[in-house]
C-alpha cells in the first residue's frame, strides 16, 4: 500500500447513453442526463448534465448540445472526458478537496465493447483523473444490483434494456457464458415514437416531447391491468406549420413501438438458443430478470414472459441495478476475478 493510498477516493460510474450515475461512500451522488453544451464558435463547454438537457433541442446556432456516448460506447472523447471531469467536481463530499491519492474507479461497460472502445473508456478516466481504473460489464453489474450471486454454479440470465443497447447475458461461475447485445433500446423507442407521431398525427415533436410520451403512456402490450391516462402532447403540424396538439393513448405507442420490441424478443430467443442445456435448466428453474430504464415500459415483462413461457422478474428499482452492482464490485474490487484492468 502506497503513502496516500488511504487518501485515495473510489468512485462507481454507470456510464450510460442516457444517464450517468455515480456512486461515492455507498450513495448515489450524481444522477445527470449525459450530455453536453458547447459553444460552436470557441468549443467552450458551457453546461452539463440537467442543465444541457434543459437546453436540447432549444438552442440557437452559436450552442450545440451533445451526447457523449451513443450505442453505450464512447462517440465524442473530449466531450466524455470533461463530463466525467465535471460531474466528479460535483460529488458533494469531494468538493474542494485535493486529491492526492487520486481517484479508484470502477466503470461498467457494455458486453459486446471493442478493445478500442475500451481503450477510450479507461483513458477518459485516467484524464479525469483516476490512478486506478477497473472495468466491469453491465450484465454482470446489473445481475450484482438485483443480488445474485454472481459466483455459485447456477445459471442466470439478465437483459439490461439501457438507453443505447439492450444487453442480455446468461451469467455462472462469475463469468459471461453466452451474450447477445442490440442497438435496440430506450432511444430507439423514442425515435419510433416521434416517427409514429410524424406519420400517423402530422406532429412533428422533438427528442425531448417523445421521451416524455414514453414515459407517460408508453408500453408494450395492448392490454394493461392499470392503463395510464391518455396524454396530451404538443409540437408543430407539418402540414400548416402551426403548433398544435394531440390527445395519445397507451394502445397507440404498443403499436407504434412493436417492431423495436419484436427485435428485443428474437435477441432473447437467440441468446437461449446458445445456452448450454444444464444453465438451461436453471433459468427455467429462476426466469429471467429485467434491468435498466427500458424495463420500466409498461407491460414489457408480461410480453417476454409470453414469448418465452418463463416467469420474467423486474429488478427493484431498476434504473440504478446497474449502478448499484458497480458500486458493490468498487467495495469488492479484489475478491471479484471477473473485474477488468
């Protein structure tokens, strides 16, 4: 043990497409939007977070807003860099402090990653300053969060639904025996939405409006025990260029949000199909767990349940299984073998 080794800080990063979270002392500490404000003419960052976000989609030419990170991958370096740098400065019990030690970072990432990709990840946050970086996928976190045990010899099968990528794992023995990762997940959903309110309602809404959809009326299935509320959305009409607005149900977004979800369902049938028979065996015997924003949309379990006849369980709280299993592995750093270095 180093001389400021005791000084040094550990901090959990679930780095997301959509959000970023952080773990600091066993707390969430820092829960923001990914994504970023840039000056276009100086390339100056001017905001973070929910303040950036408050900006997207509302800017004039001189302001550009970013996400960092698309497809759960690293897109734009500098961009991801000072976020990171930015949102560790806002870690309340880091707050102007000087961090000798520097910082102990474990940062979860997605299971079908490239070396490359990797590679950008680890020197983001060695240039935010980290001494020591560990890697760990997000299957593996997820599964950590709920409270699986990761290491005993039984199979367990976990689908991460994120904002870029939809990870699903069968996971033993502490390691990752079969995987499948999509680009199909909570952005594609919104993206479908907006395309739906384009084509069938002459509505052109933004981002931001489509996101809101999804979580107000947004589901799976055409029949829900608790049906949401009709919702009222706003945006401009393509036809006369005025703004107007339209009265959406629950029926509507299933329908608009099908093809996207079939996707998701023939990428948990592949990844049973590769499963060895004995693991089989024990996800017929467990089911399978759902974690991550995207499981929240309404009546998803029941339809993977129904397409797969096995019991599909959501995590509790599962916006922050993820985040949550990132920071038990930080606690565990050298008792988990399957951590990356």
């Amino acid at each position: 043990m180093g001389l400021f080794d005791f000084m040094a800080q550990e901090i959990a990063i679930d780095l997301g497409t959509a959000n970023t979270l952080i773990i600091h002392n066993d707390k969430v500490v820092v829960d923001e939007p990914s994504i970023v404000a840039i000056h276009r003419n100086t390339n100056k960052v001017i905001a973070v977070g929910k303040k950036a976000q408050q900006m997207h989609g509302k800017t004039h030419e001189d302001i550009k807003t970013i996400r960092p990170l698309k497809d759960g991958v690293i897109a734009d370096f500098n961009a991801s860099e000072y976020m990171i740098r930015e949102m560790i400065k806002n870690i309340p019990s880091l707050k102007g402090r000087w961090l000798s030690g520097g910082l102990r970072m474990v940062i979860c990432i997605p299971s079908g990653i490239t070396e490359v990709e990797k590679r950008a990840v680890r020197d983001s946050a060695e240039h935010a300053g980290a001494k020591e970086v560990y890697l760990i996928h997000e299957p593996m976190a997820a599964a950590i969060g709920i409270g699986i045990d990761v290491e005993e010899p039984k199979g367990n099968m976990i689908i991460d639904i994120g904002g870029g990528t939809t990870e699903i794992a069968v996971l033993a023995l502490g390691g990752i025996v079969c995987d499948k990762s999509i680009k199909v997940a909570g952005d594609v959903f919104t993206m479908d939405i907006s395309y739906y309110m384009r084509t069938q309602h002459n509505l052109y809404v933004g981002e931001r409006t489509a996101e809101r959809i999804k979580i107000e009326v947004g589901a799976a299935i055409d029949e829900l025990d608790e049906t949401p509320e009709p919702y009222a959305v706003q945006g401009r009409d393509l036809l006369t260029g005025k703004p107007k607005e339209v009265v959406v149900t629950y029926k509507e977004i299933s329908k608009a949000l099908d093809k996207s979800i079939l996707r998701v369902e023939d990428a948990v049938m592949e990844a049973l199909s590769m499963t060895p028979p004995e693991l089989a065996a024990d996800i017929y015997n467990t089911g399978i767990y759902l974690a991550g924003g995207g499981s929240m949309l309404r009546g998803l379990d029941k339809r993977l349940s129904r397409k797969t006849e096995l019991p599909v369980y959501i995590a509790e709280d599962p916006l922050r299984a993820v985040v949550r299993g990132t920071g038990i592995a930080l606690k565990n750093v050298h008792k988990f073998s399957f951590l990356m270095r």
